[in-house]
C-alpha cells in the first residue's frame, strides 16, 4: 500500500500499478483506495470490468455488477479461447475468473435470497463442492475466496477458510495460514506479550 502512494504520482505508474494496487486495496478492504485504483484502468481491460463488478457488489449495485460481470465474460471468452488452443495449464488462471464471475452472480442471487435460507445454504454448498474440485495452488484458492469474502467472512463460513488455512501450511505457506487463522479464532496467540 506504501509503495503503491509512493509511485502512484506520475501517470506511467498509474496504468501499470492500478491493477496490482486494485487488489491489493481489495484484500487490504481499502474499498476508497480501490476505487481510485480501477478508475486508472481502462473499462475495455478484463481487469477493469473485473475490479468494476467487484466494487459494485462491495456496493450492492446488482444492476452494474451484472453488467460488469457480462463485459468480462465477453473478453474472457475470446482470451479463454485463444488460450485452450495451446494448453489446458496456461488456460487455467483464466477458467478461475470464468468461475468467479459465475460466483459473483451467485452472490447477487445470495443476496436476494435473503428470505429463502434453503437457496443460500445451496449456493454454500456448491461453493465448497467447487473448491473442492479446484487445483491445490495457494494463489487460485486465495483468489476463489476473496470474492466469497464479499458476502461471506470467514468467521460466517469456517470450514472453507479453515481448508484454506491447511492448504497454506502444507505449502509452507505460514504467516498466510496464520493471517486465515487469527480472525477465526478472534486474537493472535502467535504475538508476544
């Protein structure tokens, strides 16, 4: 976050920092930060739809998420395409935000399903079937997360976060592990008194 303030003057660094520095902001909860973030990056961008339809859920604006959400799927399609064609693996990253954005609309029908627990606990459902199915990589699951995140805490929804927590670990991945851990459990037992 300080080094994004720190080279954010000159307008070179914006376009090249606004998408890193937009999520970073959103993991960071920085929802001012990111906004000034996304208005650095074009609307024809993948980025840029994506972290617009983000924002505009974060406001429960459901009329521009779907209209953000539908922009990305129509330059995700032609890059998903160009990319199936040279291998599954480089396509991956991609079928992520594809699933994502079919989350996020999950996420607007969570939301006007407020009076209806049964579809909400079926949408949580499909949520951990999918993460289930997902490659064990630290970053996807991260990733997958964060958009939960806009709805769901993880002190809301445990068991995924907890998952995630694990996985971290065996991927030596500690202090992440530790960063999942410590708002489910409410303090830090890993700081000195």
């Amino acid at each position: 976050s300080e080094l994004v303030e720190q080279n954010w003057n000159r307008e070179v660094n914006q376009r090249i920092i606004a998408p890193l520095a937009s999520v970073a902001a959103w993991n960071l909860g920085k929802w001012d930060k990111m906004q000034i973030y996304v208005d650095n990056i074009a609307e024809d961008m993948i980025d840029g739809v994506f972290y617009r339809a983000i924002l505009a859920l974060y406001k429960e604006d459901w009329d521009d998420a779907q209209q953000y959400i539908k922009a990305t799927r129509t330059i995700l399609d032609s890059e998903l395409t160009a990319l199936v064609g040279e291998s599954y693996n480089r396509a991956y990253e991609e079928i992520v935000r594809a699933q994502q954005l079919a989350e996020m609309e999950e996420i607007i029908e969570y939301k006007r399903s407020k009076d209806y627990p049964e579809r909400r606990n079926m949408i949580i459902q499909l949520w951990e079937k999918r993460l289930k199915g997902s490659q064990r990589d630290v970053g996807l699951w991260h990733e997958i997360l964060m958009v939960r995140s806009l709805i769901l805490s993880p002190k809301e929804e445990p068991k995924m976060w907890l998952k995630f927590a694990s996985l971290c670990r065996k991927n030596r991945r500690a202090l992440v592990a530790r960063d999942v851990l410590v708002p489910l459990i409410g303090k830090n037992m890993w700081e000195k008194k």
